[in-house]
C-alpha cells in the first residue's frame, strides 16, 4: 500500500513559515573562547574591548545584517565567563542592553548562583536588544566577543553567540517534493550547528538530502537540541535509519549523534486503512527495513506473529517529535492466551519486545 504525502507545518514548519513570509539530550558541549582568541584579544590591547562596546565600526557582519531583516532569538549564549561571575554580576553586565533573565542548565536544582561550566543564556525581553549586544561586540575569526569583568578578572573576552532564526531551516534541492516519510529525526545535535550544516554533512555520508531543519522551541525559538532531515529517495533514507548513529564534523563540532526514522501522529495504518481500528490513526512504527510502515494495534499483533519479524519494536512518537521505542504486550493485542499457544514463536504475554 502506497500514500502520497506533502509538506505539510508539523513536519517543517521553517519552510511554510518562510514560504508564508514571501519565500524565505542531548546537545553538545558549548564551545568557549579558547586561550589563544583571548591572547590575541588582550595583545590588541584592553582599552580596544572596553571602546568597542559603543563602536559600531566593530560590530560583526552578522549584526549588519539585523538591519535589513534578519531576526534572532531572544535566548543567547555566552560561553568563557570568569569562573568567579554570579547571576547578579552577570545581569548587570547585560542590563544595559534591555532587560533580561540569565538561566543555565539545572539552575533551578542547583541553586547555584555561579554557572557552573562557564556559559549561560541570556533571555532577553525584547529582541532588539539582542541587535544592541551584538552591536557592541568585537570580532574575530567571525566569532563575536565582549568584554565582561568580575570581582578579580577584569575585561575578560567572552563568547557571544546569537541564533538566526533563517538559520533552523535549509532546503538544499527546491526542485524535490518534502515528504515525511523519508525523513529522520537526528537527536542530540549542537546548538550551534545551522540547518545548512546539518544538510551539507547528511549529504555527503547519504546522499540525496533535500531539506534539514533545526528543532527549536516555540517561544524563543532557539536550538533544543535536535533536527530533521529529508531525503529525495528511499535508498538514502534506509541507509541513514540503518546507521542508527552519524558523527558530525563541522569546524569546532565533532559528536556522535543518533539518527532515527521521523515518526508521525497522523497516519493511518498501511495494513488496513483503518478498517480494523475504527479508522484512527496509527501508533506504531516499525523502523525495521523490512517493515518501514505504520501499524494498527491489530495489524501489528498479525504481521509480527510472522517469523522473522517477531522481534521488532515500535516507535511511537513522544513530546519534540522524538521517536521512542516501545515494549508491545502481545496478549492485549491479540486477544487472549490461546493465541500465544497458536503462536510459540511470540514473547511471553507480559515480555517486551526486543531491539530489531
């Protein structure tokens, strides 16, 4: 059975967003200013960082761009802080440039008021004020830099890094339809990794990439941490579900990812067309190259009673689009114990199924 499918906003939301506008973990460890970027910075001399904060005539070619449209998140990174700055000290830092919320990872459970790994997000009010910071940074290597003090380091170079929102979706072949059915979930992706990166690696491993895209959340609109890919042809999608994991090498960024088939919520089973489920959609996926389909609770029970497939595992979807694997209770879907006695070859009523 075969189903043509089209793009559609649960599955890339950036393209529709971008077409309605006129045609526009786990994630990695944060990259700071390394020793080297702060010598160069503190050779060119302090008094360069503390005059730059109000030059315009240092402000990166990214923030120049923010005057002909270009939009960015409210969350910013910053990364290098000196490992004596608290919450307050940071705040004020920042203050001056709107108002804002300073936030790291397990702060709330931490009750710490030092971030504990040297970065923190600022999470502006207003996003012209984020126009404002990066106005006010230096540059160099293309990475953006301010100088921040705390109580016994003064004017230390710290990372600032925006995210452009253009930057959570690419389409790198217009010409191919987008179709959910050929596209992977990649969890665990770096935040600082852009759409077109992510497309540009998928391709050279698989081949065939159509779009990637950038999961981010809906009120900031920054990085969670995962992204989506589509393929134009069912060969490069089966081999990058196959690979389970793919190592992203860009630049500064090199870590082992997880890659699995993107599972939808609104497909009806490819076994009945809903016949036998009252024609509610599918919950479960099967990942398994010799499946890829969506199932009902009953066509699942009766096609994995077949030998051989005994052993798959549905994916079922879960909150951020993450595809999760499930135990599947064979008793319940078949119905009673005398088709288990039928059937010698399932798991016991009560067992999970195991990884395909």
């Amino acid at each position: 059975m075969t189903t043509d499918y089209c793009c559609k906003s649960p599955f890339f939301p950036g393209v529709e967003e971008a077409a309605v506008a006129g045609g526009a973990a786990g994630a990695g460890s944060p990259s700071v200013p390394d020793q080297d970027v702060v010598s160069r910075l503190s050779a060119a001399g302090l008094s360069m960082c503390v005059s730059a904060l109000g030059s315009p005539a240092r402000s990166s070619p990214v923030s120049a761009g923010s005057e002909h449209g270009e939009r960015f998140s409210r969350k910013v990174f910053v990364g290098g802080l000196p490992p004596d700055i608290d919450e307050d000290e940071i705040t004020s830092s920042f203050r001056r440039f709107g108002p804002l919320v300073v936030d790291w990872p397990h702060k709330a459970e931490s009750k710490s008021y030092f971030p504990p790994k040297g970065y923190a997000f600022l999470l502006f009010q207003d996003e012209s004020s984020v126009a404002a910071l990066m106005e006010a940074c230096i540059t160099d290597d293309d990475k953006l830099y301010l100088c921040v003090s705390s109580p016994t380091i003064r004017d230390k170079p710290v990372q600032i890094r925006p995210w452009r929102l253009a930057d959570a979706d690419y389409v790198l072949d217009a010409s191919m339809p987008l179709d959910p059915r050929k596209t992977v979930f990649v969890g665990g992706v770096p935040r600082p990794l852009k759409a077109a990166e992510l497309a540009m690696i998928m391709d050279r491993l698989y081949g065939g990439v159509c779009y990637a895209g950038i999961d981010t959340d809906p009120e900031l609109k920054y990085p969670k941490g995962a992204g989506r890919v589509a393929f134009s042809n069912q060969q490069s999608y089966i081999a990058a579900i196959s690979a389970r994991f793919v190592q992203l090498q860009h630049g500064d960024i090199d870590k082992r990812v997880e890659v699995k088939p993107y599972v939808l919520d609104d497909q009806m089973c490819d076994e009945c067309a809903g016949a036998r489920c009252g024609s509610k959609f599918a919950p479960f996926f099967c990942a398994n190259v010799t499946c890829l389909q969506y199932y009902c609770e009953h066509c699942w029970a009766t096609i994995h009673s077949r030998p051989g497939r005994e052993f798959h595992k549905p994916l079922v979807k879960e909150g951020a689009d993450r595809p999760r694997a499930v135990p599947f209770r064979w008793y319940n879907a078949l119905g009673s114990s005398k088709q288990q006695a039928a059937h010698p070859s399932l798991p016991k009523p009560a067992a999970a199924a195991r990884l395909f």
